[in-house]
C-alpha cells in the first residue's frame, strides 16, 4: 500500500505560515524565506534577552553614579567604601534606594 504524507506536509508549512505572520514581503508567504525568517527570529529573540538584562544593569550603574556625584563621590569610591565597610547591597537594591530613597541612600554613603 502506498504511503501518502501530503497531509503532513501541509500540516508543517501551515505552522511554520502561522509562526511568520505579519512579516513583511515573502517571509510570510514563502516556504523557503519563511524558515530562515524563523530561524533568525529566534536567534535574535534569544540573544536579546540576554542583551536587555546587560541595558538594565548599565541603567542601575548610572542612576548610582548620578546619585553618588550629588554627593560629592564616584561610583567607584562608593563601591568601595560599601565593600570596606562590609555593607552588601547589590546594583538592583542600590538604584532603587538611589531613585526611590535618596535619605536612605545618603545615610549609606555617611
């Protein structure tokens, strides 16, 4: 008996047809661009995921140093004073304090 797969071969370009639309030009008609369209998609997806939490950091860091120049040090001072004075606070907590809670964040760097 013969073996006919045109079903599952629809079936797949269906999928891969959902996964693209609202692309631009042949990406979301054609097979071939369509694969490689994906394929990308979830390279880049990946990558910039990791890329985003790299932007927050670099965020944090300055809103820190903005904080810590108003009051008369460098980030890098005041990283080393907090380390000196053996006070474990990491970025995240810092910004917040910086932007939230300036008192708090003066009476840190005292």
């Amino acid at each position: 008996m013969r073996i006919k797969r045109g079903k599952d071969y629809l079936k797949r370009r269906k999928n891969i047809l959902k996964q693209v639309k609202g692309y631009r030009w042949g990406r979301k008609s054609k097979i071939k661009l369509a694969r490689v369209a994906i394929l990308k998609a979830g390279a880049y997806a990946y990558r910039d995921r990791r890329n985003k939490k790299r932007e927050i950091k670099k965020v944090w860091q300055v809103r820190i140093n903005a904080a810590a120049r108003e009051l008369g040090d460098s980030y890098s001072k005041l990283r080393h004073k907090l380390r000196l004075a053996n006070i474990k606070l990491d970025k995240k907590i810092l910004s917040e304090l910086a932007t939230n809670f300036p008192a708090v964040f003066s009476k840190l760097t005292a």
